[in-house]
C-alpha cells in the first residue's frame, strides 16, 4: 500500500469513491459528487490517495479548518472505496494523514461534521486519540434516519 500525493490523473479514481459516498448519503453533507471533489481539491488543500496494486482504493484531504488566526488547526476527509472497507486501509491513512499534518505546521486537527450514526468513523478517530468536543443536534438529513446530530472531534498534534 502507498500513499502518495494526488495528480490529475487520478480524477476518475476521486469521481468514483465520491459518487459511492454521495449514493450512500449518510456521511458528508453532500449530495452530488461535485460537491466532494470542490471540498477535495480546493484552494490550498493537500490531497493524498492510497495506491493499492495500481489501484486507488483511498484518498484523504488536509487543508486548514478555517483561515489566517485559526489556520493552525487542520480539518481532514477520508474515504475509503467501499469494497475495501474494514481492511486497516482507514487506519494506516489516518495515522499518516496526522503525520502529514504534524509535518506541514498543523497544531491540532478538527472534524466539523461526523455524523453521530457512522460509528466505525467514531470508533477509529476516537482510538487515534480524538475527542467529542461538541455535539450539534439535527445537523444532517440522513436518508433514512431523519435529523440526527453530528459531532465536531479534535485532537492536538
Ligand atoms: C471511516 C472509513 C474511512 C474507515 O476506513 P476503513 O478502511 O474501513 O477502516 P479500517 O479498516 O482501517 O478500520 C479502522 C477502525 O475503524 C473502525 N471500524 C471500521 N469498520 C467498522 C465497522 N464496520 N464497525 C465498527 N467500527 C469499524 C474500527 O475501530 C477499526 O479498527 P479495528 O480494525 O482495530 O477494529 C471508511 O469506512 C469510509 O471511507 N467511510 C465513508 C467515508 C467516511 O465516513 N469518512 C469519514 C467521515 S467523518
């Protein structure tokens, strides 16, 4: 498994793991997969992906959460193409997503929006040293859930 650095060749790679987050609905706040790959790729943002075989089975995005008096603190995505799942692929990116952002300045790291019912997500970051700062309730529309509330993780780096 490699991780390296995103390049424009791995759009259609990008396209395909957002379109199964975007089908599924119950993670990002995204509803099109354009959505995913503006938050992926924008401005200032350092985006990585997991070479697996020659295949792209995961990506992940560091940019800062917020600008200027609080570019110090990074915000973060993952995504794991779904039929890798459960094989430590979220894992080994999360921990050297952390290094990375260690590396690049970053002083601590801050989800805005995990949705309180994906709890493999929960389960991993809060084993990576992650904690619950605060819970916003009925943030998001799941699509068969109703309005369930979403939690903003920190940890220092
Ligand atoms: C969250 C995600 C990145 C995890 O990636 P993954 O490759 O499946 O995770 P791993 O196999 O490395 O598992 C890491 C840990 O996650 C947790 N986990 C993974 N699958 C789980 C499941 N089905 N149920 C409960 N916990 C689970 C466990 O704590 C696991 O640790 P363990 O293997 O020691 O038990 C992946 O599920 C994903 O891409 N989800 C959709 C996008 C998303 O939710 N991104 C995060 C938004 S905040």
């Amino acid at each position: 498994m490699i991780i390296r650095q995103y390049n424009d060749q791995d759009i259609s790679s990008l396209e395909r793991l957002a379109k199964q987050v975007v089908d599924d609905g119950t993670v990002f706040p995204f509803e099109d997969e354009q959505g995913v790959l503006d938050y992926w790729l924008s401005p200032g943002a350092r985006t990585f992906v997991v070479d697996w075989q020659n295949q792209v089975v995961g990506t992940f995005v560091i940019k800062p959460n917020l600008p200027d008096r609080c570019s110090h603190i990074a915000n973060a995505g993952y995504m794991v193409d779904e039929a890798r799942r459960g094989q430590g692929i979220g894992r080994t990116m999360s921990v050297r997503s952390l290094e990375i952002a260690r590396e690049l300045g970053f002083r601590a790291m801050q989800f805005n929006i995990v949705v309180a019912t994906n709890l493999s997500a929960i389960r991993l970051w809060e084993e990576l040293g992650f904690v619950r700062i605060g819970q916003i309730p009925k943030a998001f529309r799941h699509p068969s859930k109703g309005l369930v509330a979403v939690w903003i993780m920190h940890r220092e780096l």
